[in-house]
C-alpha cells in the first residue's frame, strides 16, 4: 500500500520535472477536520482543504487546465512507519 501510493507520487513528480513544469501554491490550508479514526497503527482523517495552485509551463506559461482555486473534501490514509505516520492512500470526495 505505501509503496504505492510513494510511486504515483514520485511518478508526477518525474513527469513534471522532464517537462520542466512546476506547482506554485500560494493557499494550502486545513479548513477543518472533519474525522480521524485511529486503530492499532492506521489511522484515517478526513479533511476539507483550500488549495490555490497554478502549473508553469517549461517556458513560464501557465497551464490554466491545471490551476485551480478550491475547496475540497480529501481522506487520508495513514500508517505508522518506524514510528511516524505515513500516508499510504488519499482520495478526494
């Protein structure tokens, strides 16, 4: 599970970095918690976020197809790593 959940986003990473494309945030913040569950060494939270981000292009352009300004509902799965909490799964709701 986490090392899947490493390799898609290690994956986006790559894919932005051989394009020379890049993620600005100027928001990233928790709204609220909306529930957090905790049994044995996973936990699950769920979260409203605000998010404000905008994709440049190699050459400086931004790609409006994948800015955005929003408020959205995200659940996050976590376990326990040699002792810190790594996320393993998210969905957006």
């Amino acid at each position: 599970m986490w090392n899947f959940f490493y390799k898609k986003v290690v994956s986006a990473i790559d894919l932005l970095q051989s394009n020379g494309a890049y993620y600005r945030y100027n928001v990233q913040r928790v709204e609220s918690v909306e529930e957090f569950i905790s049994q044995g060494n996973v936990a699950t939270i769920k979260v409203n976020l605000t998010k404000d981000y905008t994709l440049y292009n190699s050459d400086g352009s931004i790609d409006r197809s994948s800015s955005n300004f929003k408020t959205l509902t995200v659940i996050y799965n976590m376990r326990m790593i040699n002792g810190n909490p790594k996320i393993y799964d998210s969905k957006i709701i």
